[in-house]
C-alpha cells in the first residue's frame, strides 16, 4: 500500500520542528516591538532569551522521551506505578535543572522556590499530557490503519474463495455436457468445444480484475446457456431475453452466472414441462436480473456434494461487495422458483 505523503519520515520531522519553532516564537512575536522598549529594558534581557532557549530545550526532550520511551515501554505495558514513579523522579530532575539554568543564564536572578516550583509543575503537565495523547492517539491510528489493511485482506481472500467456489461447480456442469454430446457423436460437439474454450478464456484472464465490463458478462452467461440448450435440446424451454445497454457498465465478474446454474440443475429432470426465463436489463442504472424455472413442490431432492455452493454464495458475495447497493428476493410460488436481483451499477 502506497503511504501517504504525510507519513514520509522526513515531511513528519518538517512538521515537528515547524509546530515547536512557532510555539516557543509565540513569546518573542507578540511582545511589544523594540521601539516601545526604553534602553534600560534592552539590557534587562541580558541572558534571559539563552535561558528561555535552553530551558524549551529540556522541555522538548521531555515531550519525545515520554512518547518514545515511557509510554510504549512502561505505559502500555501497563505498569502504571513505574510510570507514576518514573515522572515523580523527572519532575525533581527538572526543578534543579531549571534552577541551575536560571543560576547560571540569568543577571540578577532572585530565586524564588514556590514560583519556581509552580511554573515547573504547570509546564511539567501540559508537557506530560500532550506527549502522552500524541503517542496514545498515534498508536491507535496506526492499530486501525493495520485493522483496515488486515480486514481489507481478509475480504479480499474471502472473495477470492468464494469467486473459486464458483468455478470448479460450472465446470462440472460443461464437463458432463461435453461427456453427453460426445457419447451421442453429436456434430455440436467441436462447436461447443470452441464455446467451452472461450468460457475457460474468461475464467482465466479476465476475472482477475476487481470488475469486468457488463457487456463481457452478459457474452459469458449467453455462452453458458447455449451449451444448455445443446445439452437439453427440445425437452428443455429456455426463453432468454438480454437488454443490453449503449453505457459501459462493470459489475463483479462470475456474480451472475450461480443464479443460472441453479435454475439449470433443480429445473430439470423430473419435472413436467420444464421451463427456464432468463431475462436481464438495465435502466437508471440499476441492474434487473430475474431467472425462473419451473420445480416440483413434492419432490424429494437428493443434494450431492456441491449443492448449496450457488445461491448461498452468491448472498454472501453480494453482501461484501455491494451492501446496501443490492436487493435480491428469492421465491417459491405456483410451481416456479424465482431468483430476482437488483444492483446499482458503476
């Protein structure tokens, strides 16, 4: 994943060293300009700016100590009380360390301990608090950030399973097509070999893409049911009518065809008069799918082993990739078993 121009190592270090040259400059840009200053004044400030520049040195420390060191180390190790202990000890270390400074740094420094104390406290905080919410909340963008890419990759090896699921259960189905043709040495057989091919092609090479185009989709499904109607002949009624639309749609590759392979396996056999009505259109942008074939309410259906990879996985699909973007309703009325899908198309 391509970082974002803000994480570069050397753009983060810019915006540190840019947000602490404007904090500790505040002071200096908003007193009064020199003019207004008498002669005297000008002189007063003898050491106090080195002491000023020294002392934000040590607070600057303090800040990346405590989030580089003390709050991944002892912190979120959850050890509390060493962590207390640990700033107890700093906090004493940077009294004498700002009275040292002013001792040596400032002309006619009169040390006072209790505004000492309370000036050191005062900035001790605020440095603690940010240091530790910067480190707090850079941690817990980065956990999300690796969640996202985590769950991003699950998804991704989801569909890539389900996609699979998919393919080897068509297969199959041709597969016994062809067994079927060529055991009646049926001329049909090398066309629907080319078809076949064409079929493996598609598989193949174009749906490693995320999306393949409408039209592409549409040829596949119409190769998919040629071969049926080869296979069944006239004991089979399949009325197809395929809308096709002038924009250049793209929809998730092998999304359709599930809804096709069921009607073909549990609308045939032994049922009377079989029937399958296929149709798909598009208009406003929004996908209308509907496949319905006829079945047999009191039959007692014998699943094989692949039975249940079509319309359950394809629910699943949907649901990951489109949300609230689809509707599907799945029907059992008056002998037929429908399959309707709406999805807004991209």
């Amino acid at each position: 994943m391509k970082k974002a121009w803000y994480s570069n190592k050397w753009v983060t270090v810019l915006l540190h060293c840019t947000f602490w040259l404007l904090l500790f400059s505040m002071p200096f840009l908003l007193r009064p300009a020199s003019g207004d200053q008498r002669p005297a004044d000008r002189n007063s400030d003898d050491g106090v700016t080195l002491y000023y520049i020294v002392n934000n040195l040590f607070w600057v420390a303090l800040f990346y100590l405590n989030a580089l060191v003390l709050v991944p180390k002892i912190l979120n190790a959850r050890k509390l009380w060493l962590f207390i202990a640990a700033h107890i000890v700093l906090f004493g270390v940077y009294l004498g360390i700002g009275w040292g400074n002013a001792l040596l740094l400032k002309n006619h420094w009169q040390f006072n301990f209790r505004v000492h104390f309370l000036f050191t406290f005062f900035i001790y905080q605020f440095m603690l608090a940010v240091s530790t919410a910067y480190r707090l909340i850079g941690d817990r963008m980065v956990a999300d950030q690796l969640a996202k890419e985590k769950e991003n990759e699950n998804l991704k090896t989801e569909l890539s399973l389900l996609r699979s699921q998919v393919s080897p259960h068509f297969m199959f189905n041709v597969l016994n097509n062809m067994v079927a043709l060529a055991r009646k040495q049926s001329d049909q057989l090398e066309p629907s070999l080319i078809k076949l091919s064409s079929l493996m092609r598609y598989m193949l090479y174009e749906t490693d893409g995320e999306k393949v185009s409408l039209e592409k989709e549409m040829d596949y499904l119409q190769s998919y049911i040629d071969l049926q109607r080869q296979r069944y002949g006239k004991n089979l009624q399949i009325n197809v009518n395929f809308r096709e639309s002038d924009s250049a749609y793209e929809i998730e590759p092998m999304l359709l065809i599930p809804f096709v392979e069921n009607a073909f396996k549990h609308g045939t056999g032994f049922i009377e008069n079989p029937q399958i009505d296929i149709s798909l259109q598009v208009e406003n942008k929004t996908l209308k799918f509907d496949v319905k074939n006829r079945f047999q309410a009191d039959s007692v259906e014998i699943k094989d082993k692949t039975s249940g990879i079509g319309l359950t996985n394809v629910q699943r699909r949907l649901q990951l990739l489109y949300g609230k973007n689809h509707q599907l309703s799945i029907n059992k009325n008056d002998g037929w078993f429908t399959t309707s899908l709406q999805l807004k198309l991209s």
